[in-house]
C-alpha cells in the first residue's frame, strides 16, 4: 500500500459506533451493505470499513437512520486499500458530493455524542 497525501479540505473527527444508535446503509450501483465500522466523519467526507473492495470513483449512497433522523448523502469512492492485519476487510475513502454538504452537516450534528474528541489525521479521500 502506498500512502497517499492528505487531501482534505476539513478535519475528519474520529468515530466511535461502539455505542451509536443508528444504523449506516452504503449503496452502490450493483449492492448494498450495513456498515459496521464508521471510522471519521468530516462534512466532507468518511472513513470505513468493509468486507468487499470498491473501485475508486464508485459512486454510493450512504444513508444513515435512528428514531429522530433518516439522513442520505451521496458521494463516490476515493481509494479502497487492504486493512492491515487483513482479515478480509477493506479500508474505504468516501469524498462526499458539494451537493450532499447540508445533509452532512446534519449527521456531524446527529452523531456529535459519538466522536472521539480529537482529531484525525489519516491519508484519505
């Protein structure tokens, strides 16, 4: 895996699902999957992981649902690599659509009990 430069216009805050209320839907053109693990959030973008490798530029849609909220953004795909200690899955970069930046905004505000209160700073999309 090569390391790629950081091209984020805004700060990913770290993730915790361990607790989380919600349930995270990733679509894709031909499938879909219940994302697990949400690793950072940013308005921009997210990381995460999953068992199948996507190809960059895929387009998704990532829905996220609780009792109070049913929130949809649609970004694509950045970059897709192995996850170290490979057990199957799969580290995934997603670069949210200009388009999506308001319902964004509304997730970091959803989710805002569930962030680790520091900041990340990973090479991703």
């Amino acid at each position: 895996m090569t390391i790629q430069a950081d091209r984020r216009h805004e700060d990913r805050l770290r993730f915790c699902m361990e607790y989380c209320r919600g349930s995270f839907l990733l679509e894709t053109p031909d499938e879909e999957h219940e994302l697990e693990v949400v690793t950072d959030l940013s308005l921009s973008g997210m990381g995460l992981e999953l068992p199948v490798f996507l190809d960059p530029d895929t387009p998704v849609t990532i829905t996220y649902e609780d009792d109070a909220y049913h929130i949809v953004l649609e970004g694509r795909v950045v970059w897709c690599a192995d996850f170290p200690g490979d057990d199957g899955s799969y580290q995934l970069g997603i670069l949210f659509d200009y388009a999506s930046r308001d319902e964004s905004s509304r997730l970091l505000l959803a989710l805002q009990e569930y962030f680790v209160r520091e900041h990340v700073n990973l090479a991703s999309g």
